[in-house]
C-alpha cells in the first residue's frame, strides 16, 4: 500500500542567492536555452540528463586510465551536466512550472549520487589518489549539508561561495584534463603529486575553509536573531 505524506500548507521557498564569477552570463545563456527548448522537453529530463552525465563522466574518468579519449569523453559529459543540471530550475521558471519542495528535494539528492560517480570515476582513473577523492566527497557533502541545513533555518539558499558555484568548478576539471591530455605527467614530479591530487588538496582546503566561515557566520546570525534575554 503506498503511503501518502502529510504536506505542511504553508510553504515559503528559500531566496536563492548566487554570486558567482559567471553568474551573470550564465543566468542569461539560461534564459534563452529555456525560451528556445523544444515543448517537449521539461525540468525532469534535464535533471535526469545531469545525473546520467556525471555517471559518465565518472565511467570516463574511469576509462581514461587506459585510453586518453576517456578524458574527451568526460570533458562532453561535464558540458551535458552543466546543461542539465542548470537549465531544469530555469525552465521550470520561465514556463511558470515550478514545484519549489519537489525541485529542491530532487535536485539536490541527484547532486549527491553525481558527486559519488564523478569522484568515484576521478578515484579509479590513476589521476587522482583514492584518497583524496575520498577526503573531496567528504568535504563536498559536509559543505552540502550546511547549504541545506543554513536554507531551512535562514531561508537563503547559498549557490556560491566567494565567487566559485558549481559552473567555475566544472570549468577548472575541463581545464585539467586538457592540461593532461597535452602532459599526462602533469604535477609535482618531486613529490609524486599529480595534477588532480594537488588541485583535489586545494579543493579539500577550500571547502573546509567555507565550511568553517560559513557555520560560524550562521550559528551567530541564528544567535542574534533567538537571543534569549
């Protein structure tokens, strides 16, 4: 027997707030993908699109260990993600066809099961160590997990941080494949670090870092606005 949710009536939708580097040109490439897509396409299969293309961008990575093409391959899937992944809430918008607790629940658990393929796929490609593939999804779904948590009690969800959104870090993983594909010895040859281990590092202590500022910024902000006399 399938079971039926009680759903609160009262709903209020988050104020989505994004400030990355590409924010502005993004939002209207977006706008006008959205006013030219075919009628027959809506948010669902582009949200679907965007989790099929970091499962294969993940197989890519994967398949690049023993064939160079595989880092074309995921280079493609990372453009379809984008495509998928940033077009189905703008479509949704410019058709007036939004479902906010829908969209939000379902976008962002497909957030979760992609960033497991694509670092998955980043952790059996021999280009990154597994464990700093490990320690990346850790930190990402950490990070993950203030967004939300900050988006429930603030009512602002966080879509950049300090100028970085998911489109400038896609951009950054394009870009080290083509530096791989054109060195694929690429790192700290001293050392033994790879070009996606040092920038896996980097990301790591990046997050951390948000992830601390951004709590401590919340916790206080909550603080002030229950203070208890």
């Amino acid at each position: 027997m399938r079971t039926v949710l009680q759903m609160p009536t009262a709903f209020q939708e988050a104020k989505r707030e994004q400030q990355s580097l590409l924010a502005p040109l993004e939002k209207r490439a977006l706008i006008w993908l959205a006013q030219h897509a075919p009628g027959w396409v809506n948010s669902d299969h582009l949200t679907v699109l965007g989790l099929a293309a970091l499962f294969g961008a993940g197989l890519s990575y994967w398949w690049a260990r023993s064939n160079p093409a595989g880092l074309y391959a995921a280079i493609v899937c990372l453009a379809l993600n984008w495509l998928g992944d940033s077009l189905d809430g703008t479509l949704a918008r410019v058709r007036n066809r939004q479902r906010p607790r829908y969209g939000f629940y379902v976008d962002h658990v497909v957030d979760e099961f992609g960033s497991l393929f694509l670092l998955g796929g980043l952790a059996l490609s021999g280009f990154m160590s597994e464990r700093v593939a490990l320690g990346l999804l850790i930190a990402y779904l950490m990070l993950s997990i203030e967004v939300y948590l900050a988006t429930y009690a603030l009512g602002t969800f966080h879509l950049s941080f300090w100028k970085f959104g998911p489109t400038e870090l896609r951009l950054l993983l394009v870009a080290g494949n083509v530096v791989l594909l054109l060195n694929p010895g690429a790192g700290i040859a001293s050392t033994g670090w790879r070009l996606f281990d040092i920038g896996g590092v980097v990301g790591i202590g990046g997050m951390t870092l948000m992830l601390i500022v951004a709590a401590a910024r919340h916790t206080r902000a909550l603080y002030d606005a229950e203070r208890l006399s």
